[in-house]
C-alpha cells in the first residue's frame, strides 16, 4: 500500500504538458520555456516571501504530468528546462554556470566538494506523475 504524504498547496508547483503538447502550469496556459525557467525558479527560492509559493527549496517540489498522447520529446525538454533551474541555482552558490556545474568530474575531491555544497540544503525535487488517459 503506497504511502500517502500531504503536501501543502503551496509547496507545489504544477507541469502538464497536454495530449496536443501544449505546456500548463498550475492550471493556465504557458507561452515557452523561459517563463516556465523564471517562475519554477522563483517558485523554488521563494523562502516563504509569497504566500502562493514554496516556504523554502527543500519544500519546494515540482510536479510534471503528461498525458498519454504527449510526445516523449516535448517531455524531454520540460525536463532539461525543469532541471536546468536547480543546475542553475547550485552553480550560483558556488560559482560556476548551470553547464559547469551538471558537468562536474566528481572523481576529483575538489569537484564533489563543490557538487555537494551547491546542492546542500536544496534537493533536486522534480516529481513525475503518472499520465492522464486522453478522453
């Protein structure tokens, strides 16, 4: 039996990418990538400032749903954007650019050290639902 875990409205930050592969965030229509990149990021390091956001990163969890007609692609991308922001936010805090940060040769100590106190504090919580059936 799953377990089920109440998550405060607030702390969710709602994906669907339809069956006509149309991006809806916390229910309304979304013109393109960029905007979802600023609002899931400011979504995430909110700290409670917005009363219709996260109270802080490690809270903040972004929900991606799909139907089953959406393309794997556009999925895809939603993903690369959705993480790109954490990527983002981690190099920040220690210097680097979300590229530099996701490439990190963590085998070298120096490298890891950095990898770990970027993300420190702040989980990568992208959570995938199951898709809905296309009526």
């Amino acid at each position: 039996q799953p377990t089920v875990i109440e998550i405060p409205e607030r702390n969710l930050f709602k994906v669907h990418i339809n069956s006509k592969n149309q991006l809806l965030v916390e229910d309304a229509p979304f013109a393109g990538f960029e905007t979802l990149h600023d609002d899931a990021r400011r979504f995430i390091l909110n700290n409670g400032q917005n009363p219709d956001m996260s109270d802080n990163p490690k809270d903040a969890i972004i929900s991606v749903q799909m139907n089953r007609g959406t393309h794997y692609k556009k999925f895809i991308e939603t993903m690369d954007v959705l993480q790109g922001v954490y990527y983002g936010i981690y190099g920040e805090r220690v210097g680097l650019s979300a590229d530099e940060f996701r490439n990190l040769d963590l085998t070298v100590a120096s490298k890891k050290a950095k990898y770990e106190n970027g993300r420190d504090g702040i989980p990568m919580n992208i959570s995938i639902a199951e898709p809905q059936k296309v009526k």
